[in-house]
C-alpha cells in the first residue's frame, strides 16, 4: 500500500535548482561539422601541430619575467606540473613568477559550464590567489567577452608585463589545441611557451597497441597501466607550490595583486541563494577541502568494491569535482592510495585489497578518455567516437524530453538520477549510463542533448568523461533490474522520489505494473513515458539502419 503523494515532491520536480534556465535546444546549437571533416582532422592531429610549433621555437636565455596561465583544469598549487616548473626557472633565473587565468564569459557559455562548476571554479580560484599573495606571487584575472579574442588578450598582457616565457598545463580538447597553437605561433620572437602534461598519471597518446596504433579499449589499456604504474612509481611523485618570490619582487609586483575575481554572468548564475549555499555545502571548493574529502575515502575504501554500484550508499569517492577543476591532482590522490597500499604502485587483484583494484580502475577509465580525446579529437566536435552512429535518426519527442530532464519518466530509476543530478548538481555513475540509456535508446532522442544537459547541470563536468560517458551503444540498460540490482532495498528511489516514498517491497521498482491501478492513482506519480520493450526494440532496428545508411 502506499502513501499519498508527499508535499516534498514537487522539490524534485522542477528543471534543475543548480542548473541554467535553459531547458530546450535548438538543432544549430547542437550542430556539429560533417564525418568527413572529421576524418580529416583525426589524420592530422591538432596534438602534433601543437608539438611542432612548439619544438619550432627558438630558446630564449634572456629571462625577464615567468608566467603560468591557469586553466579550469588545473586549479591548484599543489602538485600543478607546470606551475613547479616555472617556479624553478623563476628561482634560478632570480626573476619573478606571476600567474594569470582569463575568464570569457562567451567560452564557457560555448561548452555549458553549469552555475555549479563555474562557482565551484571562481571559489576555488579566490583561494589560490590567497594562497599564492603568501608566496608574493600574485594571480591576474583577465576579462576577455570574445572568446576568439582570448589569446591575442594574453599575449599583449605578457608583453605588457614584460614576460619572457609562458608556462600552462595541456588540455586535450580540440578548441584549447588550437587555442594554444595559436599562442605558440603568434606569440612572437620575445615570448616562450613551454606545456606540460598535468591531468593524467600515464601521458595521453602513449599507450599503444602492439601495431603501435593508440589504444581504445579499456581492458588491455587498464591491464597495460597497471604494468605501467608497478614498474615506475616514480609517475606518481609530486610536486610541491611554487617557490616564494623575493620581497623585492613583490615590491615591483604590487599593482598586480588583489585584481578582482571573476564573477558569473547572467546565465550562469543559481535560480537562488538556498541552491548556491546547498551546492557550496556539498561540494566546497579548494584543494584543502579535496584532500579531506580523500582521507575521509579512504577509511571506508575496502567497503567500496562490494557498495560501489549502490546509489544509496555513499561508498564512492566524490571527487569527481576536485579532479575536473584540476582542484587535487590525480597523482596525489593515488599517493594516499599507496600509502594505504603498505607503500605499493602495485594496484593488482593480486597485490591490493579489491576497493583499492575498483576504485584504481574507475580512475584508469578518466585516463583512457583524455587519450580518446587527444588521439581522435573529432570526440570533441559534437560527434560519437564511432562515426557511424551520426547516420542515426533521432526522433522529436519534446515531452519525452521535458519529462526525462525533470524526472517525470515515469520510471523511478531514471527520475530518482535526474532528480539528484538537478537537487545535487551531481549523479551516482550507475545512473549516468541508465539514463543516457534511456534517453539515447527509449527515447531515441539525440544523445548529444543529454551530453549537453550533464554539461549544464554537473559540477564535475569534464568534455573527456561526458563524450565517453554519452558515446552511443546498442546496450539498452532495463532501469527496473538495474534497480532491483543496485538499489535492492529501494532506498535510493524512495529518498529522490518522494511520491513513492510508502511504496512497500518490489513494487517501488515499478509501481504503474505492480500496484492495483487505484493504488497507483493514488501517488500522484507519472505511468511510464514508453513501453521499455517496444522502444528497446525500435532503437535496435533505427540503430542498425543507421549503420546500415553510413556503411552505403
């Protein structure tokens, strides 16, 4: 029997407290550039333009000034490769290191950086330039509303301040290659940039086949990097914050601290207060705050293996957000994990416990997305990694839409994830892939307005980890055994769909089938969208003419 609709319901159902107002999508907006543009720029990858002009240009002994560009990927001074390198040739040249991050309002508009990350992101920048004025470096915001304007910004802000060499942090997205191709080339004869990987543990693009062809399939990716990591440990040292600059240095630097940090436009701005302040509580910014939130992990990581998949427990890391931002790096988080590995890179079945083997594996997963990204960067232009599936034809169901992004389904799986992810600008991965699923399968929706929406949504956002997430398959997830699977007990459901919150035993899986049909009237919940079974098969059939239509 269940329970009357309760009066916490209608806190779940409207669009997205954390997320933009936008709820609709216009096809241009999604658009993308042909399968045969994109062959093309996969043959001649903007990662090796980007290495050619940087071998290109000439050395420069003459150091003036040293400067280090933050990105959103790399927001911290803990263990930020690029940062410790140009605090080295600042500390043996005797000059000063100053650090810069542009903000373009236009930039991240472009990619749907949701309210909640763009927050997470300026929160986190405001505590590193406290953190660098205690060293006498200080951090430069610039404003730029072009965003083809961004680099010709910096290079005249660098040759105003009389910089002779640019340090940053790859980023293996199309538009940031180019972007930074454009700095090297344009940057002139005064300027030298140097980059360096920072994201990964193990370098994108260097894990091989054994036809030396870039690897793309997990489990041998997975297997060889932990061969990898075992035979050199030394991938996962850190590094530490940049030296002090001279109290002569912050003399001469005055004028260049306490700039203003960057403030959020209009569109990426909370619906209200009470969402900012739920979000900041949830996720609060900043690499003290990261590494907590580790140590806090790794007291319960042997539970993790064996709670990992269950929504209801909070087993997982949460750290999605901090590895996103580049707040914590990725290699120091491993560092703890040695640490409780009695001092071992060996994270084998053999030699770890399992929590340590599964949540090992979840980071590898991020690593062989970066190497996706870089090695087949048409991934970051709006298209599948398997070109093919952009022959599929995609249907127009607008309510479907509005139902799915609400958690109005009606299957209370996929409603309790879209409901979290809109409360909590967050989602368990178990219901990442079940309601892309559904949107991409049942739905036969384009999964590129789900790609979008995540993006607009998330706080821990990240191109490399969305496409892959979205990228189309013919696995159609079932929510009902997925939840009688991975939330046994229904606690999950019954906590983010409080309309079924009284619903007793197995028929909160599915109450519309399960219940008396005057039992079910009675939840004020939705009966399901579509039949699971008839638009499984439908996708099969459109998914296969769709291959069929490409291979023509």
């Amino acid at each position: 029997m269940a329970l009357k609709r309760s009066s916490k319901a209608a806190d779940f159902d409207s669009h997205a407290h954390t997320a933009s107002k936008r709820t609709s999508y216009e096809r241009s907006e999604l658009g993308h550039t042909t399968t045969e543009r994109a062959k093309q720029v996969d043959q001649n990858l903007p990662y090796d333009q980007l290495k050619e002009a940087l071998e290109a240009q000439d050395e420069i002994k003459d150091v003036t000034k040293v400067a280090h560009w933050f990105h959103p990927k790399d927001l911290r001074i803990q263990d930020n490769t690029a940062l410790h390198h140009a605090s080295q040739l600042a500390q043996s040249a005797k000059k000063p290191l100053i650090c810069l991050y542009i903000n373009c309002a236009a930039d991240e508009s472009w990619h749907g950086t949701s309210p909640a990350r763009i927050d997470f992101m300026f929160e986190g920048l405001n505590i590193m330039q406290k953190e660098l004025k205690e060293l006498n470096i200080p951090l430069v915001f610039l404003e730029c509303e072009d965003r083809k304007k961004i680099v010709p910004t910096v290079i005249e802000w660098f040759k105003k301040q009389n910089v002779s060499h640019v340090f940053g942090n790859y980023e293996y997205e199309i538009d940031e290659m180019r972007r930074d191709i454009k700095l090297v080339r344009e940057a002139g004869d005064g300027i030298h940039v140097s980059l360096y990987h920072d994201q990964t543990v193990v370098e994108p693009g260097t894990m091989l086949t054994g036809s030396g062809t870039p690897m793309k399939v997990f489990t041998p990716y997975f297997k060889h990097w932990l061969d990898v990591v075992r035979s050199q440990p030394e991938l996962l040292d850190t590094s530490p914050p940049p030296a002090p600059n001279s109290s002569a240095a912050k003399k001469e630097l005055q004028d260049l601290f306490d700039t203003p940090a960057p403030k959020p436009a209009q569109d990426k701005q909370f619906q209200s207060e009470e969402a900012r302040k739920r979000i900041r509580k949830l996720w609060p910014p900043g690499h003290a705050a990261g590494s907590k939130r580790m140590d806090s992990f790794l007291k319960q990581i042997d539970k993790y293996a064996a709670t990992r998949s269950n929504p209801a427990k909070n087993s997982t890391s949460r750290m999605s957000p901090y590895f996103s931002a580049g707040m914590f790096s990725v290699r120091e988080a491993l560092q703890k994990v040695v640490d409780y590995n009695k001092g071992s890179t060996d994270f084998t079945e053999a030699k770890a416990s399992k929590g340590v083997y599964g949540w090992v594996r979840e980071i590898v997963f991020r690593e062989l997305y970066r190497q996706t990204t870089l090695t087949t960067p048409h991934t970051s232009m709006n298209l599948p990694q398997n070109l093919k599936f952009d022959s599929v034809e995609w249907e127009d169901d607008e309510e479907g839409w509005e139902k799915w992004y609400k958690g109005q389904t009606g299957e209370p799986f996929i409603d309790a994830g879209m409901r979290q992810l809109n409360h909590e600008a967050y989602m368990h991965n178990r219901l990442r892939m079940n309601v892309s699923s559904y949107l991409y399968c049942n739905l036969l929706l384009d999964y590129r307005r789900g790609e979008r929406y995540f993006a607009e949504t998330l706080i821990d956002w990240d191109l490399s980890n969305n496409t892959q997430g979205w990228e189309p398959s013919y696995t159609v997830f079932n929510p009902v055994s997925q939840a009688e699977k991975n939330d046994p007990e229904g606690e999950y459901i019954r906590k983010w769909v409080p309309e079924l919150a009284g619903v007793q035993g197995k028929a909160v899986f599915a109450p519309y089938e399960r219940l008396s049909k005057e039992e079910f009237e009675k939840l004020g919940y939705p009966k399901p969208h579509v039949d699971w079974k008839v638009t499984k098969q439908r996708c099969t059939e459109r998914f296969k003419k769709g291959i069929r239509d490409a291979e023509a």
